[in-house]
C-alpha cells in the first residue's frame, strides 16, 4: 500500500486539495516504512490508492455484510480516502450476497384485469383439491369454474391421473356446457402432461398455466376452493364429505357474489333455483329482473379494484434479476436465488434464464438485481431437478473352475462385505458398504432414510 501511495495520482492529488485532513507520515512495522495517513481523529486512518479500495471494503464488509450507513461508519473509521461515501454505498448496493439473502420490500405488481369472455361457459378455471379424508374412496377433487357466470363443478376423484382428470372435464363439463375456447389451470403435473395437452388440442382449447409459486393467478379457482372448505367444514359431523357435497354445490350456487349482486345459477338459468325450504311462489318478473341484473353487470364492470402495489421503477429495463425461493428452504438458506439473467419484460412476468432454459416467473417473486458493471457477473446455477442418480451396479462375480462337484442351486443372496475390524489376518480388507442415496421431497421430507436393512455385515 505505501508503495502504491506513491505513485497514485488520487492520493497526490488529495495532498494539495483543502479538506480537514490532516495527513502525515506514520511509520509502522520494524522496517521503517511509512503510509500517508489522516491523523485529525486521533488514530491514523491509512490513504487508501484506488487498487486497495475494493479490497478493504470486501474486508469490512464481508464479516457481517451490515447496510448501507453500518458499512460506511465501518471502513471510514479506519480508512479514508476521496469520495469513501460514494463508492461504499454503491458497493453495497451491487453486493450479491446481500441482495440474495435479505429481504427489503417484496414487488407487488399492480392487478391486471381479465378480458371478459364474449360468451357463457369460454373461459373455464381448473384445478385440483386434495388429499381430503378418504370418503367412499374418494379423496381427490377436481374443480372446475367458468370465468364468465362463476358458475363450478367438483368432481370426486381417487386418484390423480391425467386420464382421470381429463375424463373428469370431458364427460362434467365438455358433454353439459360444450367446449371452452380457453382454460386456465396452474402447473401442476396433471395439467403439464402429454397427455392432457393432446386432449386440449383434440377439443381445439387453449391451454394457459399460471407461473410457478404464483396460485394468485388462478385466483378464481382458490377463492372457490375457500368457499367450498369451509361450507364442508361446517356441515359435516362425520368424515363423509361425499355425501354433504351435493348440497354444498347447491348452495354455492345459488348464493349471490358480492361483486355481481346476483348468484351463478341466475347467470346460467335466467332465473333463481328453487333450494329447500322456500315454500312461497316467486312473484318477481322475470323481464325486470333480467334488465336488472344486466344493469348491475355494466355496473360491476366500471368499478375495478385499486389494490396497493409497489414495482420498482427499473424493473421493467432491469438485466438481471433474484428470484424468491419460495419452496421448502432450510432457516440459514438465503430467501432468494440468483443473480438471472433477463430474457423478455411483461406486465405480470418476466422470461428468466434459468439454467439455460427461458422460464415464466411472476414479477411478484423477482427482486430487481443491483449488479456492479465493473465486475463480471456471477450468475447463479439452479439446483437440479429430479431424484439422484441410482448408484452403480457392483460387478458381477467370476466363478472360480474346481473340480469339486457343483453345490445344488440356492437362490442368491447378496451379502455386504464385513468391516475391516473384523477380516481376518493376511487378507485385504473390504471396503464399507457404500450409503444408500438420501431422496427427499421438494418440502424436505427424507422420503428414504437410512435404515440398518440397509447394511448387511
């Protein structure tokens, strides 16, 4: 550093310029050299050249990666040079381990508001509800809802198949109100199969999915899953929910929303149903009642909610960005991945490189990536997908020639070797059974421990 002090023109400069700094010569170390240092806080503070400057701050900085203000008390109470403030906040700033591992203020994109279906049953929302309690051997349910009347059908499922759900769809809802032009589902890997995508493709429906981690997509499918719970919740007084979910299924809809002042089975029949319990005619006409219920739908569609949202302005240019990890993550792994790189801008999602494939994130889930042009980027590697590789099958074994008779056919056991406490003298010891591999869940749960089966001495 002293010999870098000499010939910078940065510290030269600052000899001459009128600052409050008071620089001398402060000698260090049992060889007599000197650093140019500021003494006017009572402890020498070294003039820092501009070759030392990153390395001092990564030094302060990295023991705890403190903000903004906390680094810059840090690095001037020891060093000082021209514009300190300036460049320690700005390399905090582009610091990628703290832009992974803390958390400011998460990205809430303003609401986008659907365009409406020209026609009834066009536009249907899919999804799927379980593992529920078994109840005649049923413990899935498939639920489907029209964007247009909110108009929903739930299908009891055992299973969780591709086939099953498609058959669900085909003889519910394709054989009772026709074939959608549209359908939303989320990415589930019932609604990402080949199968399902042939099925789509053979009724002439477009498939769109939600982006990961982002069930707000499909908001209309969970609000009714909500609904649906709770009525369930309460009618039931044993754990045979098949039978009470009929009369569920009636009641949501015959109720009215909210927001339209008027029930599904209106919107589809023209008219209320008839429910249990009503005993008095109807003597509303059913001509004023529709002009009613087409005014409160003009009406409904004015007035568009205005919900709080916070996007940074750079987001929609930005280069790079971190991603949430919204999965299952362990308490000391940082709350975000990254950096990415940023293939195509949207007004709800991003196109991210992700391992070198283009993925659709929400803009929800990204945090804009403050990078330093002077350093080369280090983008992140995802993990991988999938369960471990097997391991490899052990050779097979020679038969030694004897001339002894052959022993009768037992079937084969595969025996593990002993430890190497145990061989005996002379012999060359075995080595341990290698570990079974450890497979978990995308939650965390060890789906195969290790048990002691699995070493055989």
């Amino acid at each position: 550093m002293a010999t870098d002090q000499a010939s910078d023109p940065t510290v030269q400069t600052l000899k001459t310029m009128d600052t409050g700094l008071r620089l001398e010569e402060v000698a260090f170390g049992d060889t007599g050299a000197t650093l140019l240092c500021d003494i006017s806080t009572g402890q020498p503070r070294p003039v820092v050249p501009v070759s030392w400057r990153r390395p001092v701050f990564e030094a302060v900085h990295g023991l705890s990666h403190p903000g903004r203000k906390p680094s810059v008390r840090l690095v001037a109470a020891k060093f000082v040079w021209h514009g300190l403030r300036k460049d320690v906040k700005a390399w905090v700033d582009t610091c990628t381990a703290c832009q992974r591992a803390k958390v400011h203020r998460h990205i809430k994109a303003p609401l986008e508001r659907f365009s409406v279906p020209e026609r009834r049953f066009d536009h249907v929302n899919v999804d799927l509800v379980g593992p529920l309690p078994p109840s005649h051997g049923y413990t899935y349910l498939f639920t489907m809802v029209d964007r247009t009347t909110r108009w929903p059908e739930a299908v009891p499922l055992s299973s969780t198949t591709s086939a099953d759900q498609a058959q669900a769809f085909i003889g519910t809802w394709v054989v009772r109100f026709g074939t959608p032009s549209d359908l939303s589902s989320d990415r589930g890997p019932q609604f990402t199969s080949e199968l399902w995508s042939a099925v789509a493709e053979g009724l002439g429906v477009k498939l769109h999915r939600t982006t990961a981690y982002h069930p707000q997509a499909n908001g209309l499918c969970e609000r009714f899953h909500r609904s649906m719970k709770a009525a369930l919740r309460a009618s039931l007084k044993d754990g045979n929910w098949l039978d009470k979910l009929p009369w569920v299924m009636l009641g949501l809809r015959t109720a009215p929303k909210e927001d339209l002042q008027s029930s599904s089975a209106e919107l589809v029949y023209g008219q209320p149903l008839r429910v249990p319990g009503e005993f008095m005619p109807n003597t509303t006409d059913p001509w004023s009642a529709a002009a009613q219920r087409a005014s409160l739908l003009d009406s409904a569609r004015v007035f568009a909610p205005v919900p709080t949202s916070q996007v940074p302005p750079g987001l929609r240019s930005a280069g790079y960005v971190f991603i949430r990890h919204d999965a299952h993550r362990g308490p000391l792994q940082p709350p975000y991945d990254g950096p990415f790189r940023v293939l195509e801008h949207g007004p709800k999602h991003l196109v991210v490189d992700i391992g070198g494939r283009p993925e659709h994130v929400s803009v929800d889930r990204v945090k804009l990536a403050h990078l330093d042009v002077t350093q080369p980027v280090d983008l992140a590697i995802p993990p991988r997908r999938g369960h471990p590789p097997g391991q490899p099958a052990p050779p097979a074994e020679v038969p030694s020639t004897s001339a002894a008779p052959s022993p009768p056919i037992t079937p084969p056991v595969t025996v593990a070797p002993r430890p190497a406490q145990l061989e005996e003298v002379g012999t060359t010891p075995a080595s341990p059974p290698a570990p079974p591999p450890m497979v978990r869940s995308r939650f965390g749960r060890l789906v195969r421990p290790y048990r002691h089966a699995d070493f055989v001495y």
